[in-house]
C-alpha cells in the first residue's frame, strides 16, 4: 500500500509530499495516485525524534511506568523511537535478562532498542550480545537501581573490549559518599545538588576520559551538566578521544532555583546545576560541542517524589514534554528546526547506528512527526500520558507541538489520541 503525506513542509523549508511504501520512505513529491492520504496542512514534517536514553522502568517498576504506557508518552511527543537503560529489576545484564525485556516491549508502539548494564564480571555477556544492544551503560557513580563499576582497573578492563560503544553516567561514587557523610542527616532537596557537586562530575569525567584514551574506548557521556565537564570533552575531541555525549532537557531548562518551586520533584542525578552552567550548556549545544539531546526520561510516582529528602527517588520524567520544550527555542540565536533535527534525529541515529532513521530520504524509514509551530497549549496532567502522572513543565503556555506521530509509516498519534493498532519494531544496528 502507497500513503502519502501532502502539503508537508520540511525542515529546511521545502514544500512537499511523502510517499511511504511498506513503512519506508519512497520518495518526495511523486507522481500517480496514492492507495491513503493524509494532509499536513502546510506544517512542518521532521523525522521522528530519537531518545537514546529512558527508563521504561518495566520490569520490576511497572507502577512507575511500562512499555504500553512509556511509549504512549513518547508518540505524544512525537519520539519514534527510543532505547531503554538496563537498571531496571532485575537489570538488564545478560542474554536472558535481555530476552525478558525484549518480551516485554513488544507493545511498544514506538520503536525500540536496548543498552546492556555493565558489572564488573559481564565482560563475556557483553562480548556475546554485541550488536544485538545499542551500547553498554556504566555506572561509575551510584544511581538508581544497583548497577556499579566504580574500580579503574574495572573500567580499564571493559574499556579494553573492542567495538562496544560505552554509555558512561560519570560521577565519583567515592565524592558523593564522602560529602554525604559530612552533610549527615538533612531533609532539604537543595542539598542534593552540593553531594553531587561539580567535583564529583569533574572527577569521573577526567578519569573515564582518560581511561578512554589510554585504551582507544569508545565513549558517549550520559547527561553532562556542567561547563567544566564540556569543556573537558572539547578537550577530549580535540585530542582525537573517541567521545560523544549528551544533555537533557532538564538541564537546559532548570537550575537548582527550580527546588524552591519543585523541591525533590526535580532530585535527579546528576543534579540541577547553576544558572550559569545552564548557559553554558546551551552554548556547547549550538555550537556542537555537545553532540545530541537525550531525555532521561526517568518517571517516578508522585508518592515516591512526596517522600522527605533523601528517600524521595531520582529522576524527572520527559519524554513527552523533550520535543515540546525544545521548539520553544527555534528561531532564537540561531537555533533552528535544521539543527534541531540534527541533534534529536540524525545525530543520535548516527552514533548509536541505527540504521536507515533520522532524515527523511527515499529508503529511510518512515518514522515522522507533524509539527504545529502555532499551536498553543498549557503543560496540564490531563495530557501527560506516563504512568506516573506529572512533569515540572507543568503549567508552562508552550507554542510549538507535535500534532501526529508516525512510526513505520503507522499514525499512532493524532491531535491528542492514540492509536494502539500498530506496534513499533526493535531497532537494528549497522
């Protein structure tokens, strides 16, 4: 069957019409009669967002969020596909652990992939599922779920594996046990933000950069936050490290000042920095020294986030609100839908190679969003569709949404409803 998408206007300002054929791409503007039409009314088409980095929580936190339900948010947002972390319970760690998961996302109505969880003793795992994960995550800080390899010599030996792409969440375990120790008993959320200080992302960073470089790894820092950590991997690059890495909108959008508002509804790690890392932050984004944007997407519940500091849980939850929120900056400094397609879609499809996503070219999948650069709307609970029910957007008039969402070809999102008639297909990887 031929559908056709018309009166598509794309990224860079082409005026036109997308024909799809058995979930691909076939072409621009071709001739003779499609079998299904849908009208894009002039608005813009970009290639479906890709999220390389969400916790989906399934299994073992299914009341955070689940497959059905993460993916639902996600085609709201106009996120095609995403690729879930293995600190999940049990964690994603090796071949059966894998299989479990690869079960259970296969509601998803996006597409999905997975990254493996690294352990001091998985090397042999690891080896044996490459290619079927997008990369391997390490913990050298600890964070949610139990996964950690804090030891050099630990980290020396998995760096040591050739051809894995090593997903790295870099902050000093042995920092942040420290200055929680001095702080002793506190209750207030902004403390979290001064256990795990600057030093403690500065620390990591210089010792996976340099683990890296001693044993020619492959590297892509997880969620950076600082200037300092930028400035490190600008370094890095500059020396011909194999580095990338990524922001979260989070981030980009909130500063520690955002405790007084949220309190441990915005505790996530690493944590909410200064103003003036946020603005650095931004700066490295346009002009490239950070490579992608990666939500994080890690939902809790809001009984989880009511509880006192610190047993109240990390994690901000944003794979509906990534796209939003990001169009709110186009047009202004430069940024434009261009780039941001570059470091939502094509970028992330290029480092984590999956194949044949983030452009929409003939032979490419047919993964799009419509985007409505005039509509309005107010963040509410109402349209949030993550199991857990809330977002620190809320209350914030944004202007600029997704409209529909097509994966494979497939509407599964339009105008506010979902269709659950198709599912998304694990990804592969070149």
């Amino acid at each position: 069957m031929r559908t056709r998408i018309v009166n598509a206007t794309l990224a860079n300002g082409l005026k036109t019409s997308i024909d799809i054929v058995d979930g691909k791409i076939a072409g621009l503007s071709v001739s003779g009669a499609p079998d299904k039409t849908y009208d894009a009314g002039g608005k813009y088409v970009l290639p479906g967002i890709i999220d390389t980095h969400v916790h989906f929580r399934e299994p073992g936190g299914e009341q955070k969020e689940d497959w059905t339900t993460g993916s639902h948010a996600a085609a709201a947002g106009g996120v095609t596909t995403v690729l879930d972390m293995p600190n999940t319970t049990p964690p994603t760690i090796d071949a059966g652990t894998l299989e479990q998961k690869r079960l259970l996302a296969a509601k998803s109505i996006v597409n999905y992939g997975f990254h493996l969880g690294a352990t001091a003793s998985n090397a042999g795992e690891i080896v044996k599922l490459q290619g079927k994960v997008a990369g391997v995550k390490i913990y050298v800080g600890s964070s949610t779920g139990s996964l950690l390899v804090a030891e050099d010599n630990e980290l020396r030996k998995l760096f040591s594996l050739p051809g894995i792409l090593w997903l790295v969440h870099a902050e000093d375990e042995t920092l942040i046990q420290k200055n929680m120790g001095a702080l002793g008993r506190v209750t207030d959320p902004g403390v979290h933000s001064w256990i795990r200080n600057w030093e403690v992302a500065i620390r990591a960073v210089k010792r996976v950069i340099a683990l890296a470089s001693e044993t020619g790894a492959r590297i892509h820092m997880c969620h950076i936050s600082t200037k300092e950590e930028m400035m490190l991997i600008e370094q890095a690059k500059a020396e011909r490290v194999r580095v990338t890495c990524e922001v979260s909108p989070h981030h980009l959008f909130l500063d520690e000042s955002a405790y007084a508002a949220h309190s441990a509804f915005v505790k996530v790690n690493p944590p909410l920095r200064t103003p003036e890392d946020r603005l650095a932050l931004w700066k490295g984004l346009h002009h490239g020294v950070i490579d992608i944007i990666a939500t994080d997407h890690a939902p809790h519940t809001v009984q989880e986030k009511h509880q006192p500091y610190p047993q109240a849980p990390s994690g901000i939850p944003e794979v509906q609100t990534s796209l939003p929120m990001m169009l709110q900056v186009i047009g202004k400094k430069e940024f434009t839908l261009e780039w941001l397609v570059d470091v939502m879609c094509k970028k992330p499809a290029e480092i984590f190679s999956l194949n044949n996503k983030g452009c929409i070219e003939a032979g490419y999948d047919a993964d799009l969003v419509v985007v409505d650069m005039n509509k309005r709307a107010v963040v509410t609970k109402d349209m949030l569709l993550s199991k857990c029910g809330w977002s620190p957007y809320e209350g914030r008039k944004l202007v600029g949404w997704p409209v529909m969402t097509f994966v494979n070809g497939n509407l599964v999102f339009d105008n506010g409803k979902i269709n659950e008639e198709n599912k998304g297909k694990e990804t592969h990887y070149e």
